[in-house]
C-alpha cells in the first residue's frame, strides 16, 4: 500500500482490522494484569509511599530527583493517579496497559511508514512489540509507567518527524520536538531520539544543508541536558555502580549484553524481574564480545546485499540500546528486560522483513508459516507463564530467586513481603537466607538484614532472645549503631533481664542523651529492681523530653502510688491521661488504688466500674473496691465483691476472707 490514505489492502480487507488485530491480541495477552497487586520493588516509593501525595508542589515535581531519576511528568501521573485511584493496583495497571496498546498502535504506524505497502510486516512487527515477554515487565510492572509513557512520546515524536520530512510543514517539526520533550520529562532514556531522527534523515536521503542541520540542535541541546540530569539523578542515589564488576571489564559487559539482548528476541529463556551481576568468566566475556563484532560485521553485510530497510533496523537497534548496556555501570543489575521496550522495535521490523520474504516465496512459503507459527506460539507460551509471576510480590520474587537463586536481594524483598502478610516464619526463613548469603558480602548490607530479622522476631514473634542474638551480631558489624544498645535494652527489659536492660539503656544515652524512650524503658526497669528513686527521676526526664508520651506518664503515676505514697501526684497524672483518653482501664484501675489510699472510698467504687466496663482487669478492681468497703466497715459488701473476685480468678487472701465473713456474720 503506497498511499497511508487508502482504506483497504490489496486483500480487499479494510485497513482498519489490519490495526485492530495486534490491539486485540495485546489486549486479551495482558488481561489478566488487571489483577494483579501492587509490587514491593519500587511501587511502594511511586505509590504507597509518594511523598508528593503528602505535600504537592510543582517546584519539588520540577527540580528534585525521584528514586534515582529525573522524571517529573511521571511522578505527576503517579500523584494524579494516586489521588484519583487511592491505591487501587487495577487502576494503575490499566493506565500502563492503555499505553502499551497506544504504543502497539504507533509501531504500526511507523512500520506502515518505513515499509509502505506491505500491511503483514506493519501488523507483525506491531504484534511482536505488543506481546514479546521481554516486554512484559514494562507493562506489568506499575512503577514502568516511565517506561510505556517515554515511549509513546518518543514514538509520536518520531511519526511526526517522519511527516515532518515527508511534508515539510513546521507546525509537524514544532510537534516533533514537543513529544521528545515530553518524552525526555519521563525517563531519561528518551535522550537517544535526536539519534534516532539522524538515521531518519539518512534513511530518506535527506542532504545535509546548513537548514537540516540546524533543525538538528534543539535535539541536541535537550538531548544533552537532559542526559547531564539523568547521570546527576543517578548519582544522588548512588546508582552508578563503579566497583560493580572490575572497571576494564565494564566494556567487555557492554558487549555481552549487546549480544544477549539479542538472543533473547529469539530465545527469551531466562526471564526475570531483575537481572544481577553474576559471576561470568573473562573468556565467556570475550566470547560474547567476538560475537557482537561478528554480528556486527554480518549486519553491515546484510545492509549491503538487502537494502537500507536493514541497516535502519539494525542501526535503530544499536543506537537506542546503548545507553543502558552498561558501558557505564548504572545499579546492581547487569541488564534489564525493559530496556528493549523502544530498542526492539528495529530487529523486530527486520524479523518481520524476513517472514514476509518466506512467505512470499513459494518454495519456502510452508516452511516459513511453520517457522513463523512456532515462533509466535513460544513467545506466547513463555509470556503466559512469566506475565503471572507479576501477581504479586510472591510470585514476582520467587520466580526471581528460581532463576538467580544466589541473589540475596530478593530473599529479602520477599522477606519484606511475608512481614507485611503476617506470615513471620516465612520471612524468617528468607531473611535467613539473605543473611547466608550476604556473609561474605558488603557489611552495610549485612547489617540491614540483621535489624530487619530482629524486627520481626521483636514485632511478629516476641522472641526477644533471638532478637537479641542479632543485635549482638549487628553490634559486631556497625559499633557505631546508636539504635543498638536501645533494642538490646528493649529485649533485655521484656525478658525481665532488668539489670542488663539498664546497662544496655545508659549505653544508649551516652551516644543519645535524649531519647525518651531509653529514660521510658529504664525507668520501668528500676522500678521492677525496687530503684523507685530512679525510676521515678527517668519517667520524669521522659516526659520532660517528650511531653506527649502517655505511657510515661503512667508509668510516673504507678511509681508514685505503689511506690513512694505520693498518691496525689499520681492522681494529677491520671486526671491529665484521663482527659487525652490514653489507656482508660488501667487508668481507673490505678486511681481507684490512689483514692483507696487517700481514703476516697466512693471515687474508688466509680472507678472500680469503670474499669469493669471497659474490659479492663475485674478481679482486681472488685477487690481494690472490697478493700474500701473493709475501710467503711461494710464488712458482708466486702466479702461479696471479693467472692466476684475470686470467681474471675483473682487471688484473694483467704484470711481476710475469713474476718470479712465473720465480721459480716455470714
């Protein structure tokens, strides 16, 4: 078909189901991501915890790096979408999945450009970019919402262009460089367009007058600088990886992923979330560099017996892929599946060249829709299987550990998982295992994986002797962890180790004299070793230091009633937690002991109900309220309420039973 206008194919069929047929199988392909959650690798920072949803500003969205990159039209997307979905997952995955089928859409189109006449390669070539695995993860994956949203920039930039050139009307060339714009304010790798638009020009045959090149420097200039922000967002959070791998074997990594980039658009075998640096031989790299040179070599061949249409594809290829093939070293990934969102674009209009050529030719017409059939039904297959790890963080990160299960990273995210599910013994077994294999590993990283083991025993298990073993481990590694010496305490006290809690928790205020909570925590322990002084002293400095914490002012007031009679301080304390409505049944519980004591006998009834209506302890608020009744000498109101007592449980002296029922002539 020479004329884009024209409406049916030489088949007779309308165009138009020549366009719907790889939307339609993208769509039915991808479905079932409608249901999948939200991911703990990197949605939590995009969605969960979008810190622009707190506090929205459009000079934070302009001028600060989020996560390691400069992609303000994205995050506001997120933030949009956040506060328009809440933290609804179907939402956002249709919001990514209704670009990928726009993006299928402009891959058409721009085949249908590049190939004039010839519907088969635009459809496949569409279908190839719709449902390849590889590119799955930017589909699925919520926080690639960067991913789909550059490439539908990028991809209307490049139309546009191409009518630019054809048509030569400014208004196309002014639209053309506001997409690239758009496209560069959503992920970095944007920067390889003007490029991209270069090998445009010459594959048109464009002469470059001083009017053509000139068209060329507003590219160049956005190019540039958003490239420069791009390595500065990296750098902000340390993602540039020197030390990664050796710095003379950085290049020999760039050639091996070159080559393995490209085997897996044939052969997408070892599919996965994350892709880390492993150990591989330097003959294996040299290896892999001679086959990118060969390739290389059979491309410029291949360019030179077929025509322009090759070297554009291989060239499209090339160009866009070698931003992320780590000849810098960017993260702790060694390649990422979702780099060749826009990058497979080129091979696979080559793919679909040739395709087109078999089935055109007679002879080879039956091998070539055998060939074809099988290649189409592998891709799918492995797809299904993949697309489903992406469920949810489980599966997304148990698929990860099938295929590198030496990467202690993902034990840990899915540790991190089973915490939040409350299954603690999971994430026990996979923090462990983390912790195995980072041994010989980065202390830093080793360190992060004890406190967040001790966490769990602490808040899931209360196994507070493990909790300790960790912390004695991480004391080992980082001396300097001013939290350590605190959660040692904290297990101490709740083993009732009181002394060692104490030891522990006057370390802690050495390095951090005011933490509220170590005054808190030694002041509870000196109260169980009889140091009522003391103890007294620290709730003091607790509240003193932070006023809102209620617990130590409870903490004063039981100190003040049971231990040093200052009963009307203590009630001052409770009045005060009274009014905040802070932990009311132990509240009324303790004032009706201090007004026991003030010999305010009717205030300890009322409050002794309290207590008992608020589910709080009933036997001993009975009995506190039978003590009073002894006071006033209603000795049967006494031994009845202490009978009610003892019928919960409550331990009542029995030989003050016994004067209650004599004394009450029961």
């Amino acid at each position: 078909m020479k004329n884009s206008k024209k409406t049916k194919a030489k088949t007779g069929i309308p165009e138009i189901y020549y366009q719907l047929l790889p939307l339609v199988l993208t769509a039915i392909f991808f479905a079932p991501v409608l249901g999948f959650d939200i991911l703990n690798w990197d949605d939590q920072g995009y969605i969960l915890e979008n810190p622009l949803l707190r506090d929205f500003s459009f000079y934070k969205l302009f001028s600060l790096y989020w996560m390691g990159n400069y992609h303000p039209l994205t995050m506001l997307l997120f933030t949009v979408g956040s506060k328009v979905f809440g933290f609804n997952g179907l939402l956002f995955h249709l919001v990514n999945l209704c670009f990928h089928l726009f993006n299928v859409f402009l891959v058409y189109r721009l085949s249908e450009k590049l190939v004039p006449g010839n519907l088969f390669v635009a459809v496949l070539t569409s279908v190839l970019f719709g449902i390849h695995p590889m590119h799955i993860e930017s589909v699925t994956w919520i926080s690639e919402l960067k991913d789909v949203l550059y490439a539908t920039f990028f991809l209307l930039s490049l139309n546009i262009y191409i009518r630019y050139i054809k048509e030569g009307r400014k208004i196309f060339y002014g639209l053309s460089l506001f997409f690239f714009l758009l496209s560069l304010l959503s992920k970095g790798q944007a920067v390889v367009l003007t490029p991209v638009i270069i090998l445009v020009d010459i594959f048109w045959k464009r002469r470059y007058t001083p009017a053509v090149i000139a068209e060329k420097i507003p590219f160049l200039v956005f190019s540039i600088g958003f490239g420069l922000l791009a390595l500065k967002a990296q750098q902000s959070v340390s993602a540039l990886s020197y030390g990664m791998v050796d710095a003379n074997r950085n290049y020999l990594f760039g050639f091996y992923n070159y080559v393995f980039y490209l085997l897996k658009i044939l052969y997408p075998d070892v599919l996965s979330g994350v892709h880390p640096y492993s150990p591989v031989s330097q003959g294996h790299l040299y290896t892999f560099t001679a086959g990118f040179f060969l390739l290389l070599a059979a491309g410029i061949w291949g360019s030179v017996k077929t025509g322009s249409r090759t070297f554009f594809g291989l060239a499209f290829f090339v160009i866009t892929i070698s931003i992320v093939v780590k000849f810098i070293p960017v993260g702790e990934a060694l390649l990422a599946e979702r780099y060749t969102y826009i990058p497979y674009i080129g091979p696979f209009l080559l793919l679909s060249l040739f395709f087109s050529w078999l089935l055109q030719k007679p002879k080879y017409k039956a091998a070539g829709i055998a060939l074809l059939s099988v290649y189409l039904v592998s891709l799918l297959v492995s797809g299904y299987f993949y697309l489903n790890t992406y469920k949810n963080s489980e599966t997304y990160w148990l698929n990860t550990i099938r295929e590198y299960p030496l990467y202690g990273r993902a034990h840990y995210a899915l540790a991190l998982h089973y915490t939040s599910i409350n299954q603690p013994g999971k994430a026990i077994e996979q923090n462990s295992e983390a912790i195995r294999l980072a041994a010989s590993g980065d202390r830093k990283d080793l360190a992060n994986l004890y406190v967040n083991r001790a966490s769990i025993y602490i808040n899931k298990l209360s196994d507070y002797s493990n909790a300790l073993n960790d912390y004695r481990m991480l004391l080992e590694l980082d001396s300097l962890n001013k939290d350590v010496s605190f959660n040692m305490g904290y297990c101490f006290a709740n083993l009732n180790r009181n002394e060692e809690a104490v030891s522990s928790l006057k370390r802690q205020l050495r390095h951090d004299p005011g933490n509220a909570l170590s005054y808190y925590f030694l002041s509870v322990c000196n109260t169980r070793l009889n140091n009522a002084g003391e103890a007294y002293e620290e709730a003091k400095i607790a509240i003193r230091l932070q006023p809102d914490m209620y617990e130590a002012y409870l903490q004063r007031a039981v100190i003040c009633c049971d231990y040093l009679q200052k009963q009307e301080d203590a009630v001052k304390d409770l009045l005060f937690l009274e009014s905040k409505g802070y932990n009311l049944q132990n509240v009324y519980l303790y004032m009706a002991i201090s007004y026991l004591h003030l010999g305010q006998y009717a205030k300890v009834t009322t409050c002794g109900e309290k207590v008992i209506r608020l589910g709080g302890d009933k036997g001993k608020a009975l009995y506190i309220e039978a003590l009073a009744c002894d006071k006033l000498h209603q000795f049967s109101k006494a031994y009845a309420i202490a009978r009610e007592a003892q019928t919960v449980g409550y331990p009542v002296n029995e030989l003050l039973m016994k004067r209650w029922r004599t004394a009450g002539g029961s």
